[in-house]
C-alpha cells in the first residue's frame, strides 16, 4: 500500500493548528458569547483553552506513538475498538466537514462590508478553489497555510496594539453580571473555537519528525491562540460600548471601525477573510483524511484510501469531503448543524482522554515518544469536563450528536462488522483489570476460610447407594482439609392436603438405613457426618430454613435437567439458589471416586472464588491436579490469548497443587476425559430463564459441579456484563 509523503514541517504545522482555530473563533463568536456571558466573555476564552489541554496533551502522546493519517480516528479506533473508532471517524469528520462550511458562510458577511456579493455562490467558489488545492498536493495545502497565518496575524496584531490605548476601564463594569452560570454556558459556546488544535494529528503521517513536531505543533498552537483570543477578546470589549457588539455578524470589524479608522477595517476584512478561509482549508485537508484512513482499515469502502499516482494525495477522500462540504453549504442551514457538530466534537475530546487511559493499561505495544504528565489525572479532568460542557449545550445539539452515533452504529453493523476483526486497547485494558480484581478476590477467599467448615447435604429424592455414596463422599472432601463436618439430610415432601401430623415423623426403616450408612460412610471417609430427616410441604423452603437455621456454609444438592415445566414456571433448584442464606453446589452426578483429575471450567471471564476454592478442595482431598479449560476459537485475539496465559500462571501461583492449562474448542473436539468438572453458576441477572446458560463446552462425561455464591459474594450485575463484553 502507497504512503504519504513526509513533507510538513514544523511551520506548517503550527499553521495548519492556528489556522484551524482562529476564523469563527475570533471573528463570529464573540458577538454571541457577549450576549450570554457579557465581559466576563473573557474569562470564558481562557477557561475553554484550558479545558482543551488534557485532549491537546492526550492527542500529543498518542500521535507519537502512532503517526498515521487519521488523527483521532486513529487513537480511538485502536484504542477503543472498531465500533467506536467508526463512531469517531464518521461523526468527526462530519463535524469538520461542517465546520468548514461554517467558515466559508460566515467569512462573507465581512466581504459584504466592501462588496455587494451574494453570500452562497461566493462561499461555493472558495470552497471548489480549496478542494482543487488539497487534491494538488499537502505541501502546496501546508505552504498556503503559512501564508494566510502571517497575513492573518499581522492583521490581528495591528488591531490588538493599536486599539488597546483606546480601551476603556467603564467597558468592564459589572464585570460577572451574568453569572457563574453565564460564564460556563459562554464557554460551552466557545470551546469549539480551540476544536482545531489537535486537526494536525490527522495529517500526523505527513509530518517530519512527527516525535518533535506535533507536541510542538500542538500544545505551542494552543498556548499562542489562547493569549490571543483573550488578548483580542479583552481590548474588543474595552473598545466598544457595552452590548454594542453583541450580536453583530461582524464584531471586530465594529471595534476596528471604533479604534482604526477605514484602514484598520479593511485589514481586519481581509483578516477575517484569509482567517476562515484557512479554517475551512484545515478542515479539508484533515477531515479528508478520517475516510482515507477508516478505508486502510476495512471501516470504509476500498476506493477511498487509494493515493493518486499524479499527486500523491487521497483524491477520492478528498472529492467526498469536497462534496459533502458543498452540499452542506448549498442546502443546510450550517449554523445550526455546526453547533451539532461542536457537541460531537466535546464529545470525541472526552474520548480522547479515554483512549490514553486503554492504550496505557492495555497490555499491547505502545511506546510514545512524548507522554502525557500528570497521568492519569489529566485524563480523567478531561472527560468530567467534556461531559459537563456537552450538557450545556443544549437538548438539540445532544440530540443531533446522538443521531450521528446512531448513524454510525448502523454503518458498522451493516458493513464493517463483517469485515474487521479486531479489538481496542481498551478491552485488553479491561479484561487485566477484571483479571487483577478477580485474582485478588481469590486469594483473599483462599486465606478467610472458615476454620470449621459446616456443609448441608441436601438429598430431595430417592437416590440408589452408588449416587448416594458419591455425594457423600463429594461433601466429605469439601470439609476434610478444614475438619470440618457434613449434615446429610433427606428431604421428603408431602402434599398440602395431608396434614403434618406426629406420625409423618416416626422414623421409617429406610429412614433408619439411611442414618446406618451416613455413619458407616463417615467412619469410611474419616469425617464428622451427621444424618437427619425432615418433612415439609415444600421442600425448597424447607431446605433454605434448614441452612439458616443451622449456620451452613454451603449446600450441596443433586441437580436435574431443566424439563419443560421447570423452564416455565421456575426451577425449585433454581429458587433455593436464589434464596439460600449460603453458597450452593449443585451436581449433576454420574459417579464420583476419588477424583484426581479435577478440572476448572469457566464461560466467560475469571473464574469465581467459590469455583477455584471447591476444585482445590476436592483435588487436595485425593491428591490430585487442576486442569483449567476455558473456551477458546478462532477469532479470540493474541492480546486475548496472552492475558488467559498469564491469568492462568498467576491463578497457579495461588492454589496449593499442581495446575494445568488445557485450551477448548467450543464447538467440539475430544478432550481428555476428567473425573470431576467445576464451574460457575449461570447468573439469572443477565438472561431471562427460559435460556441455559451454561457454557457451550463439549460434553465432559463425569460428574459436574456447579457453583453458584452467595449473594453477598456475588460480583455486582455491572462487573457481570463487562466481563461477558470484555471476554
């Protein structure tokens, strides 16, 4: 595949910075944050400069670290995933294409101040004029930039120094008369006229020693334009009458008119002019190069990422953007959809922050030539901040940003899912600190056992002696290494109509067998059992009454297949599950000897602590290893697969015998045949009951144990589904 030249310097990339900022920014804006904020107007452009620093040093770090034509499509597409990188591409784009005809259409009423033009077939022709350039070449784009910066700055500069000795102290009377509140709506209104500071990184691929000159480009654009803003701002307000600005179409040139005669209005004219033209010539040339660079990675069509052979520039990104730009300026009230578009671009900024954050804990390759300071404070500031300015900018603009990510979802699902197949920094950065906290919550449950463990052995049906023996043996295991004892009760259910009467306890001669085996069985096994009868008219209820009222710390119950009826109106397992004052085991058993290879099966995820601590029991008890399966396919990634090794390593680092790792196919294949399988529970809070959730792992052919915590062990519904997402 064709690469872009490298072939922009440091001046042009501090111009295409400042010349992306100051057009609508300085020249439009002020008259309409007047109105809200009145003087303290001020105080509005340096606060929403400083709000832009966490992005400014954000997109820095992550533009060294991966110079490509994209910008932030780029960051948050590797860092966030496929899903949101074609959020970030598409509605990104869409606001710089917006943007620029903002500054095309609003450069003209200052034109009309010497000519009588119309306003549409003016801002059509810049706009054509400026596709022809970008399409003829960057350096030709970057050296223009240069040349309508230093026209544009002198004109500011003349206006700044030679109208500041006719400021007025009594301009900025009532100072903070609109309010905390009016300063921090102002702000909303003119954080979009910093957006253009981080458009460089979209051209990152075409930048000389991109590890010196895009922090430079950036964060250096953003301090210069910042004092100028304020510096403008403040000598415009003392200039002028208080509210005579406000609300014009041409606010510095109603200051210049005041301070500099006619001249000084024709320079700020032919400013105001090169300045959003400029702005609009940033906007071309970087939001052409979000289709390019989604195009490279499967999120666009093919056509869109070829480089002409002539130029060396992306003709048909550039021609789409061209066009788009066009049609917003022929048909679309832009204002309005520019303001849309500044809420999408807070809201990026915000993303931007995020994407630091998974490239930084991710366990993938990123090595930056310039880091962020103050990680990851600086990060999180960012994105409080965003959120907070997106709120004040209006339902109507939240809504058009919504509607962008809607539009954007479909397009990933209609056409990119099926192509890429790939995941985010931030989903490796996740999964390791799922694994962290799972981990720890493991080997804190490791060393709290109960120094004398007590387990229910709930028998709810008839069982022959082979299937008895083995759940007695299974609960033996369980408490043998604490000295811990074992309560076999057997449960027998009435029906309502019959009354419970004194003879429904006389002891039967099964009943008297029953306790003459649990005793042999415990003289066999080598630990306390204790055997009982109960009867009840509902043995669920009986069950969980028993376990409270006994201080279990577990019940172990034989578990049958979901039939039909138990899928519709509730399994009562199910139902003692959900209530049981204690953990639940349930077995689906097929025999149980001695079981020495015991293996760890999980769905989704870490494995519980309840899961790891009765696998390591069991296989204590007989001597035996731990096998871990977790599911594995095709499309799992090699940061996937890397994390799975290493949480498995530090897994067996904790438990006190020999553990293994074994892959499995979830959709089959033979695996070496296990004597006792133990895995989580289903988690009736994410799926309705009517579906099983139980992993889709081959058959294993022995007895299978499924854990199920108690309530208050239980990780929360939140964590839940991060690790269903994540994994």
């Amino acid at each position: 595949m064709k690469e872009l030249e490298r072939d922009l310097g440091l001046p042009s990339v501090l111009a295409i910075s400042i010349g992306a900022m100051i057009g609508s920014g300085i020249f439009i804006l002020p008259a309409l944050a007047l109105e809200i904020a009145g003087p303290a107007v001020i105080l509005a452009y340096a606060l929403a400069g400083l709000l832009v620093v966490p992005a400014a040093l954000s997109k820095s770090e992550m533009a060294t670290a991966m110079p490509e034509a994209g910008g932030t499509y780029i960051y948050i597409e590797r860092g966030m995933g496929p899903l949101l990188g074609t959020i970030a591409g598409v509605g990104t784009w869409f606001s710089l294409s917006f943007k620029g005809a903002l500054a095309l259409v609003g450069g003209v009423p200052y034109l009309l101040l010497l000519f009588d033009l119309p306003l549409q077939p003016v801002a059509l022709g810049l706009a054509a004029v400026l596709i022809l350039i970008n399409i003829v070449g960057a350096k030709q784009t970057g050296r223009l930039q240069v040349a309508i910066v230093v026209v544009m700055l002198a004109a500011l500069a003349w206006f700044a120094v030679g109208s500041a000795p006719s400021v007025e102290a009594a301009n900025y009377a009532n100072f903070l008369g609109a309010g905390v509140e009016g300063v921090i709506a102002a702000t909303g209104l003119v954080f979009v006229s910093y957006a253009g500071v981080t458009k460089v990184a979209s051209v990152a691929e075409e930048v000389e020693d991109p590890g010196r000159n895009i922090p430079l480009g950036i964060l250096g654009s953003l301090a210069f334009t910042t004092v100028l803003y304020v510096a403008v701002v403040a000598v415009l307000v003392g200039i002028t009458d208080p509210g005579s600005v406000a609300g014009s179409l041409t606010p510095v040139a109603v200051g210049a008119e005041a301070t500099l005669g006619a001249a000084g209005v024709v320079a700020v004219i032919v400013a105001a002019v090169l300045a959003l033209i400029s702005t609009a010539n940033a906007g071309i040339l970087s939001s052409s190069r979000y289709p390019f660079a989604m195009s490279r990675d499967s999120l666009a069509p093919p056509s869109l990422s070829s480089v002409s052979e002539r130029f060396g520039t992306p003709v048909a990104s550039i021609t789409l953007t061209g066009a788009v730009l066009l049609a917003l300026i022929a048909f679309v009230p832009i204002l309005d959809i520019a303001k849309l578009a500044s809420a999408f671009q807070i809201m990026v900024f915000a993303m931007i922050n995020v994407a630091v954050v998974a490239f930084r804990e991710g366990g993938g390759e990123y090595a930056p030539e310039f880091t962020s300071p103050l990680y990851p404070w600086i990060q999180i500031a960012g994105v409080v901040s965003g959120v907070f300015l997106l709120t004040q900018m209006g339902t109507v603009a939240i809504a058009g940003a919504v509607a962008i990510v809607v539009g954007s979802v479909v397009w990933y699902f209609a056409y990119v899912r099926s192509r890429v197949n790939r995941e985010g920094a931030a989903t490796d950065a996740i999964r390791r600190q799922v694994s962290r906290e799972a981990l720890s919550e493991i080997e804190s449950a490791l060393a709290e056992r109960p120094g004398t463990k007590e387990v229910l052995l709930a028998l709810t049906k008839d069982l022959d002696r082979e299937r008895e023996r083995s759940l007695v043996a299974m609960a033996a295991d369980l408490v043998r290494e604490d000295g811990g004892r074992v309560v076999a009760v057997r449960f027998e259910e009435v029906p309502d109509q019959a009354p419970l009467t004194e003879g429904a306890t006389v002891q039967s001669d099964a009943d008297r067998s029953f306790e003459t085996r649990v005793n042999r069985l415990g003289d066999e096994f080598g630990v306390d059992i204790e055997a009982d009868e109960i009867v009840s008219h509902d043995t669920k209820h009986a069950v969980v009454n028993f376990a409270a009222h006994r201080g279990v710390d577990t019940i172990v119950a034989e578990h049958e297949p979901l039939r039909l009826r138990s899928r519709l109106f509730g399994d009562p397992i199910d139902w003692v599950v959900r209530h049981a004052p204690c953990d639940v085991l349930l077995v689906d058993n097929l025999g149980y000897d001695r079981p020495e290879r015991v293996v760890l099966s999980g769905d989704v995820g870490p494995y519980p602590p309840l899961v790891v601590d009765v696998a390591e029991a069991v296989a204590a008890a007989n001597g035996g290893e731990l096998s871990l399966w977790q599911p594995t396919g095709a499309d799992d990634s090699e940061k996937q697969r890397r994390l799975v090794a290493d949480y498995r390593a530090e897994l067996s680092d904790l438990v006190s015998i020999p553990v293994g790792t074994e892959p499995v196919q979830t959709d089959g294949g033979r695996q070496p045949m296990p004597d006792l399988l133990v895995r989580r529970g289903a988690d009736h809070r994410l799926r309705n009951a009517l579906l099983d959730e139980r992993p889709e792992f081959p058959s294993p052919g022995c007895t299978t144990v499924t854990a199920y915590p108690h309530e208050s062990s239980r990780v929360g519904l939140t964590r839940r589904l991060v690790e269903r997402l994540a994994f």
